[in-house]
C-alpha cells in the first residue's frame, strides 16, 4: 500500500469533532467497512493504528494529543498522511 494524502484534523462524528483524520474512498481502498489495523505516518511522524469506521461510510485514524503537540498542530489544521501498509 502506498497512499498518501493531505487532510484536515477533525472528523464530525455524533454531533462532535473528533482528533481524527478521514481516509478518503476508504471502503473501495480497503474493501470493507470495518476497522482496519495500518501502519502510516502523519506529517512523517511513524502511527500504527486502526482505522475506525466513521459511522457515515468511510474510515478515520485517530490523531492523540501528544501526536498533534509534537506536529505542533490541532484540529482544523492541514496533515499529511502516508498509508504504508496494511496489517492482518
């Protein structure tokens, strides 16, 4: 897997904005809508975690606050984030 793409902090889940980034065509690129364990990066900052499903048809990764304090960002701001592998 080798997918990289540019997002905005914050996914609307439950009436709430969430410290996530949203995985675009995620259902179509992981072929099913369950969760998903990834290896990634985030602004180049290494991330080994599950992609959730978002409850409206797509995936999210999850961003901790003490990965937006060392990327010096918070939610609304622009991340780059690198797919790298898929595990199983």
């Amino acid at each position: 897997m080798d997918v990289t793409f540019t997002t905005q902090i914050g996914v609307l889940v439950k009436g709430d904005i969430w410290s996530c980034v949203e995985i675009p065509s995620s259902v179509e690129l992981f072929g099913t809508g369950r969760s998903v364990r990834l290896v990634a990066t985030i602004d180049g900052e290494p991330l080994s975690a599950g992609a959730m499903p978002t409850g409206s048809g797509g995936h999210m990764l999850s961003i901790s606050a003490k990965l937006r304090k060392k990327l010096g960002k918070e939610i609304g701001d622009d991340v780059v984030v690198h797919l790298a592998e898929r595990l199983t």
